[in-house]
C-alpha cells in the first residue's frame, strides 16, 4: 500500500465505517432505514448526544478526562423544567433558568476539578450520583409530562414556509441546496486566499472531491427531510452547537489550550496559559451544553423520569473516541464528534429497525467502542508518542 492511500485510510477510517455501516443496514433492512421519517429521526434521536460529545470533547482534549455526571445532570434539569412548567411557570423562563441551573452545576464541578485538582472521575462520579438523587427529589419519583406548547416548539416543531410548504416541505430542500453551494464557495473561496498568500495546501482534486460528495449529502438529505415534516426546530439547535464548537476549537487561540493542556501540560503551564482555568473552563461549559441537552431531551420524550439520561454520558463519551479523540487527550475534532454519533446513531436505529434488542445494542456498541480506542492507543505506539 503507498503511502498516500495509508495516510488516507488513516484520515478517513471513521467516515469509511460509518459508509460500511450505514450501507450494511440499508441492506439488512431491505432499505427501510433510508425512510424519509427514519432519516430524520436518526437526527432527532441523537441531538442531545451530539450536544453532550461537543463539551465531552474539551474535557477529553484535556487529558483523556471524562464527565460521568452529564446523564444525572439532563435528569434535574429536565426535571426541573417539567414540574416548573406543570406549575404554570413561563416556558421562556423555565428555559433561562435550567440553562443557569446546568452551568452553576459545571462550575461547581469545574471549581473542584480546576483549583481544588480533584481527579474529574472521582468529582463526576459523586456528581453522577448528587445529581442523580436530586433530579428524583424534584421529580418526587414520578413521571412528569410536559404539554406546554410553546416549550414544546422551541425545540421540537419544524421549519416551515407558509405558502411555499403546504403541499410539501420545499423550504427543506431550498435550505439544502443554499448550504450545498455555501459549501462549494467556501471550498473555492479557500483555495484561492491560500494560493495568495503561498501557504501548502490539498491537491484541487482532493478538495473538490471533498466539496462536493459534502454538498451531495447535504442536498439529499434534505430532500428526505423535504418528503416527512421539512427541518426540525432540534436540528438547527444541534448544528449550531457543532459549528459553533467547531469554530471554538479550530479556529480560536482560546481553543487551542484545550489541545496544549492535554498535549503536555507542564509546558503550557510554563508558556503562562492558567491551566486551572482551562479544566475549569472545559467543566463549566459541559454543565451548561448537558442543561441544554436536558431541555432537548425532554421536549424530544414529553416527560422526565427519574431514570431520564440514563447511560447518556457514555454515548457522550463514546461518540468522542469513536470520531477519533485520543483516550490520552491532545486531540481530537467536532467534526469527528459528529461522525461518532452518526455511526452509534446508525446501529441504533439499524438494530431497532431489524427487531434487535436493548441487549444486543449494547454489546455492538461497546465492542465499536473497544475497537475505537484500541486503533487509538495502537496508532500512539506505532508513531512512538
């Protein structure tokens, strides 16, 4: 094999399982997973996940450090949003408050974990279970529905056009092909300024390419969007956060402490970067993405339990390790974090769709999980890191 396709299976090991996987179910399914309403609940299902991986993802660049609490976290805050507004409490409100709630949580946690230097495992796992017993304490152990309607929209209604959408969901695949060609621009747009200014880059073929199979997928899966409800309210939520982390760690000097903390962090320390701060920094903001999350989730369900979020720290987790964070930190991307989501998204719904259950999901996604990590850790040895 030459050097070039092994840099490139290296590159694109998760996107070509993710390929491998989503093709396998389509077959095993007899296509049903390429329904119109199962594309865009694959979204659905997975937007507070999405939301979880992209503040797990700073907490891992740290330094392999992990949040166990995020799941009891989206219990008391769901919680509390659903009794407030069983109560007659402003929907708008209840939301402003539950967004401070679960950052007042992540600083607690950050406090201790960033100047205190308590190990994060041990500091989320007594918040796994403070928070947990709190989140049923509000609940008093019973299931609370959430029918506010104006709650329920923030989160959970779709985009639609009056006029453009009434006989079908144009404005989906309008949106589609507008981001399609903003793709494009930006790829073209790219090339051009790093032509100018004599900087390395891609082969034209390779970025186009890249371009191009991007719009691609865009466009179709908004017309699949386009033929059930059109955009959902949840998915413009969950592809703001990914950009907007994305842009945070790839673009920001700020972004980049998080990758020089976990990369070594006695010479960050030394190149004068308060790397207490950062620690704190990276737990205040999952304590403020898992309320959102808890706000999704329970919009997403209509109710919390005293078991809502259960195991959801670990699809957090795993999404990250899965789109190819190193388990020793330093490394690791939102887009990635997306992939790893996808590709659990995709057993998920597959295995559902085929009648498969809870049992089996897990065991499939623990050993994706093992796989991910051994590649990791096997891909550190061989570069001698």
């Amino acid at each position: 094999m030459n050097a070039k396709a092994k840099d490139f299976l290296t590159k694109y090991t998760m996107v070509l399982a993710l390929v491998i996987v989503f093709a396998l179910f389509c077959f095993l399914t007899d296509g049903r997973l390429l329904y119109a309403q199962n594309m865009s609940n694959l979204m659905l299902q997975n937007g507070y996940v999405l939301v979880l991986a992209c503040g797990m993802l700073l907490c891992i660049l740290t330094g392999g450090n992990i949040d166990l609490s995020v799941g009891s976290v989206i219990c008391l805050v769901g919680g509390i949003a659903a009794v407030l507004i069983s109560k007659g409490f402003n929907p708008y409100l209840t939301i402003l408050l539950c967004l401070v709630i679960g950052l007042l949580v992540g600083i607690w946690q950050g406090y201790w974990i960033g100047y205190m230097r308590i190990p994060p495992f041990i500091t989320t796992l007594a918040g796994m279970f403070i928070f947990r017993g709190f989140g049923r304490l509000v609940l008093d152990n019973k299931t609370v529905s959430i029918q506010n309607k104006s709650f329920l929209n923030v989160f959970t209604s779709y985009v639609n056009i009056p006029g453009l959408d009434d006989t079908a969901h144009y404005s989906a695949l309008i949106v589609g092909v507008i981001v399609a060609c903003y793709v494009i621009f930006s790829t073209v747009s790219s090339r051009s300024n790093k032509a100018k200014k004599g900087y390395r880059q891609n082969s034209a073929a390779s970025d186009y390419g890249k371009a191009i199979i991007i719009a691609a997928v865009i466009i179709w899966y908004c017309y699949l969007l386009s033929q059930y409800k059109g955009i959902p309210v949840m998915l413009i939520w969950v592809v703001a956060i990914c950009l907007i982390y994305n842009f945070i760690t790839s673009k920001t000097a700020f972004g980049r402490y998080f990758y020089a903390v976990g990369g070594n962090e006695k010479a960050t320390k030394l190149s004068g970067i308060n790397t207490n701060k950062i620690y704190f920094i990276a737990y205040a903001n999952m304590g403020l993405l898992a309320g959102l999350a808890g706000l999704l989730c329970a919009a997403r369900v209509g109710s919390v339990t005293g078991s809502t979020g259960t195991s959801f720290e670990m699809d957090a987790i795993g999404s990250c390790f899965i789109g190819g964070a190193s388990a020793y930190g330093g490394s690791g991307t939102i887009s990635g974090v997306v992939i790893g989501a996808l590709l659990l998204g995709v057993i998920n719904m597959g295995m559902s769709i085929m009648g498969i259950g809870d049992s089996w999901q897990y065991v499939v996604k623990g050993a994706v999980l093992l796989v991910a990590v051994v590649f990791d850790v096997l891909s550190n040895r061989k570069s001698g890191s």
